[in-house]
C-alpha cells in the first residue's frame, strides 16, 4: 500500500522528473502528478506523490519547509477532497 503525499509551493518551472529525483532519495517513487491550470496550461505550483509508507514518512520529515528552486517547500500527507457544493454558497430554491 503507498501513501500520497502533498507537495506545494513548487517553483513554476519544475517538472515531474525534478520531483521523482528529489523524493527517490527517500524511497520508490510510484507516481507524480503536478497539477496544471486547466486554462493557462501553467503549473499550479502543488501537486501529488505517491510513494512507500516509510519514504514518505522520510520524504515528509526531510523535505518539509526545505528550500526547493528558491521556494520553501511544503509537503504533508493529501487528505481527501472534500466535496463541493453545486453553486456559490447557498443551495438552490426551486421557484415555481
């Protein structure tokens, strides 16, 4: 079983490879996914690794607030995504 990490304030011009390399050090890497603007095509500056429960467990203490491309990183274990609501706050009323 892995674990999926978080991994934010990544540098604009990283790239998947960079990252594999830069958690590799601590464990296998099974995948990386940097999240990308849907419009822009431009990286978000977070994305996601999935990588062995104990390299994570490493990944995380050695990596966490480490200085990456400039930035300082921030990497955590993902929590799931909480769902989101259909509209801009309040649920709709039907009118009729």
């Amino acid at each position: 079983m892995s674990k999926k990490l978080y991994v934010g304030n990544l540098p604009f011009s990283t790239n998947e490879d960079e990252i594999r390399n830069l958690f590799a050090a601590y464990g296998d890497v099974e995948s990386v996914n940097l999240i990308v603007d849907r419009e822009t095509g431009r990286l978000r500056g977070f994305g996601f690794v999935e990588m062995s429960p104990e390299g994570a467990d490493a990944a995380m203490e050695a990596l966490d607030g480490k200085a990456f491309g400039g930035r300082d990183l921030r990497v955590n274990e993902a929590q799931e995504r909480q769902p989101r609501s259909g509209g801009y706050g309040a649920p709709r009323r039907n009118s009729w």
